[in-house]
C-alpha cells in the first residue's frame, strides 16, 4: 500500500477559506504543530487558483508535504472529463484527489484511472456527512449504492476511503467491507465532518481503527488570530494519540 501520508494517525487541515492571505495564515499557524499530516484543499480556492493555492501550503511545508485536493465533490461527470481533471491537478502539483463517484461505476472507473495515470493518489467517499443525504435518511442517494462504490473501488486499486465522521455506524460498516476486500491494514480512513459538525475524534479514531487521519476545517481556521488555530490544531492533533486507547 503507497501512502499519501507517512504516519498511520494525524490531522488533516481543510483549508476551505476565501482568500489566499486566509490560507497563507492558516498554513503558518500549523508549521510545528505536531501530528498535522497534510493540508485539504477545497474548491473555493480551487477555482481561483489551485497551483497557487498549493504553493502558499508548501512555501510553509516544503515541497514534499501532502496536499489533497476535494471537487466538493468530483467524479460526477461523463466519464471522458476525468483526464482532464486529473492533468489539471497533476500540474498544480497536487499529490491526491478525493473522488465521490456517484455519477456510477463508468464514470468512478475513468475519473480513478485518469488519476492513478495522472501520478495522482485517490481517496474515494461513497457517503456525506450531512442529514438527509441517503434514501433512509430522507436523502436521494440509494443506500445499496454507499457498498458497491467501496467495493468497486478497492477492484480499482484504491487503499485510500472516506468515511462520515457524523456517522459511526457507516464508519464500522465500510471498514468491515474494505477489510473483506483488502485485509485488514491495507486501507486508509479519512474522516471529516469532526468537531463543528458534531463528529468525536475519539470516538471516530476507535471505529476507523489504526490507519485514520481526522479532517478537521472551520474548527481550527475559523478561530480569529493565527495563535488560537494553532491552539485548536494543538488540541485536534492531542486527541489523535489517544483515539485508540
């Protein structure tokens, strides 16, 4: 299994903030801050400048520190488009993508080879963290479809998968799923939706097991000087050691 993440536990930084200035202090307040494993990039930024974006996160980090990029949420387009998003994000210099390929398995299967041939990592999510987003839940999406995407991307190759931090019974679920497919310790867990969506690292980190990395957004980049994101980074990352006590 290729890690986009050297670590099996960390934080992950979404950076979905408006302005370049806003991510510029954001990646200052977590240089030093132990156990931050990577940065999210969203589509805010995206859409104004990605390479830029990417460049202010690594003019903190240095040149290897992982980026991941979220569409909010890509692969939901004809299958013939996935080449070009990956090339888009390839030259940007972003090291992973994170795919929600509701559009169906045509689409998921050439938006993830695009990105594999592209040189690009792929985290895959077949469910939200919000309420209403499945059938059962007063949603649209078929709940049948949440397994068959899981399932459909580990025959793709892909190791990488997120899963709703809102939602643990989905999170033990998909895990038990993966592990049929892969063999436990061979995937990676990401989890947002932690914190000010209501999600609990601990209680999370314990269902996804010990490869799991906390999203964590508004809860760290929305406090108001750049010592009190550090504080709450500080307090996110104190919460991923323990997580599996």
């Amino acid at each position: 299994m290729k890690r986009i993440i050297s670590t099996k536990r960390s934080i992950i930084v979404a950076a979905d903030v408006p302005t370049f200035r806003d991510l510029a202090t954001l990646a200052n307040a977590m240089v030093d801050v132990p156990g931050i494993g990577g940065f999210k990039i969203g589509s805010t930024l995206g859409m104004q400048a990605l390479a830029s974006a990417v460049n202010v996160v690594r003019r903190s980090f240095g040149l290897h520190f992982p980026i991941i990029y979220d569409h909010q949420k890509a692969a939901n387009d004809i299958p013939q488009m996935g080449t070009q998003f990956a090339d888009i994000l390839k030259k940007a210099g972003v090291d992973a993508a994170i795919l929600f390929p509701f559009a169906g398995p045509a689409t998921q299967e050439a938006w993830t080879k695009a990105c594999f041939g592209a040189g690009l990592q792929v985290i895959t999510g077949g469910i939200m963290t919000h309420e209403k987003f499945l059938v059962s839940e007063g949603g649209y999406i078929a709940d049948e479809a949440v397994e068959q995407i899981y399932r459909n991307a580990c025959g793709l190759g892909d190791t990488h998968f997120v899963v709703p931090g809102t939602k643990i019974r989905w999170v033990r679920k998909i895990r038990g799923w993966l592990a049929e497919e892969l063999g436990e310790g061979n995937f990676v867990l990401y989890s947002p939706g932690l914190i000010t969506q209501g999600g609990d690292i601990t209680e999370c980190g314990q269902a996804a097991g010990e490869e799991w990395h906390g999203i964590v957004g508004s809860a760290i980049y929305g406090k108001p000087t750049l010592e009190a994101q550090r504080q709450a980074a500080i307090a996110a990352t104190s919460q991923i050691i323990t997580a599996l006590t």
